[in-house]
C-alpha cells in the first residue's frame, strides 16, 4: 500500500500511507487526518508521499518547545560544545525567557514564525524574570539564538520540519550596533588614583597595560610572570561560576 484516503465526516478524512518499513520487515504505515475537499486531501497525500520518496518527512510527535531546548542545553554542555560559564547563561536565559510564556508549551511540530514574533512581543513588555517590565533587543537576540540553534538541530534530527525561528522564520529583533569607548590616554591616571589601594587595582592595572582578559587574569600564576624580564604568559584561563 502507498497511500489510501478514508472518509470520516462531512469535511474530514483520514490518510494512510506507508513510510518505510520497521526493523523486522514489517511495513510501517502512518495515519493522518485533515479537513478540507476530497481534492485537498488527496493533494496532502501526494505531498506527504512525495516526501517519503525525498526522505524529508518527519514523523509526528508531541514534543515541547522547552522540553526539546532543555534538552539540547545538557546535550551541548556534556559534549562540551560549550563551556560552564556559557551553559549556566543559557540556563537563565530558557528558566526566564522561554518556560514562563505560551511559546515553552508549543508543540515544536506546530511552532510558527508568528509565534516567535508574538514571544518577542511579550519579551518587549514583560520578559524580566521578576515580570517588573520588558528587556533589550539584545538581550531578546540572545535568548532568540539559543532557541533557534535547538531547532535547528531538530531539523537535522528530524524532529521538526523547520526552523521557524532560523533564517527562513522569524528573525531575531535588530540592535543597534555601538561603538565601543576606548578610554583615552588622558584618563588612565585618574583610573589608576581612584583604584589605588583597592582589592582589585592589580587586576585593572594588568587590564589596562596587558590588554589580558579577566579568565586570564584570574588564573595567572607567579610561575608565569617573569618581573626580570617584564614578561607574563597567558597559559590558561578560568570562568567563575554559581555551581
């Protein structure tokens, strides 16, 4: 059997049609029901056919949107495709601005790109985790990515069809590009008088005439600083964490 089309109500009917076969041989046939004219259905059945023939076709599932970026979260950060400090970022980011709206409780399957954008909405006016107001674009931008970067890989996993928060959805809202402030020469002195006797003047002063970054700095060890030599080697780095 290929495919066959069932009658169920007045403007219902129910597709069958086979999708390969299971592991003992036996052939694996997949049911779906649609609304509409006999014509329509049977112009349903010709495109899931075409992609059964195409491999493209995704079998249904009932699986969340949190409950797959959830997932995909602990499968990047064992894989270590992530680091500690970027996983507990994203972590925040789902626990706050993903479970707590309507688009964590979606069906993946039935994800839209106007769902995304409706969530960016409510991000806009209500997306801080105590509800207090709204957050930046690019804090959305942010949260957006990770969202889209779980779909994608349902996509290649063939869990969805596609990505409806990826390239051909809903993009990620625009933010407008800052120049980054360099401090002038002239200031160094005050930053350096103001700091003076601070716990963390040492690390402002190896920042500023190193150009080191704060994971460098924070692992520094005496053995990698040479004063004969006025040298330092950047060996290693570490990020703080909550854990």
């Amino acid at each position: 059997m290929r495919g066959s089309i069932a009658k169920r109500g007045a403007e219902s009917w129910r597709l069958r049609f086979d999708v390969g076969a299971h592991p003992n041989g036996k052939r694996k046939v997949q049911s779906v029901t649609v609304r509409g004219t006999k014509r329509q259905a049977q112009a349903k059945l010709a495109e899931l056919l075409h992609s059964v023939d195409r491999g493209t076709y995704v079998e249904p599932n009932k699986i969340k949107v949190v409950e797959h970026v959830r997932a995909r979260l602990t499968q990047w950060q064992s894989s270590g495709k992530i680091n500690e400090k970027t996983a507990e970022r994203y972590r925040e980011l789902i626990e706050n601005q993903i479970a707590p709206f309507p688009i964590a409780s979606k069906v993946m399957q039935r994800l839209k790109p106007g769902d995304v954008e409706e969530w960016h909405a409510a991000l806009r006016t209500g997306g801080r985790k105590d509800g207090s107001g709204g957050i930046s674009a690019r804090t959305i931008g942010h949260v957006h990515r990770i969202l889209s970067k779980a779909l994608k890989d349902a996509v290649k996993f063939d869990l969805t069809v596609r990505n409806a928060a990826g390239r051909e959805g809903q993009q990620a809202p625009t933010v407008e590009a800052r120049e980054v402030e360099i401090l002038p020469p002239e200031k160094i002195g005050d930053v350096i008088t103001k700091l003076r006797g601070r716990a963390i003047f040492p690390k402002v002063i190896l920042a500023l005439f190193t150009g080191m970054r704060r994971g460098e700095i924070a692992a520094l060890r005496w053995r990698n600083v040479d004063l004969a030599g006025k040298t330092i080697s950047v060996r290693e780095s570490i990020e703080e964490t909550k854990a």
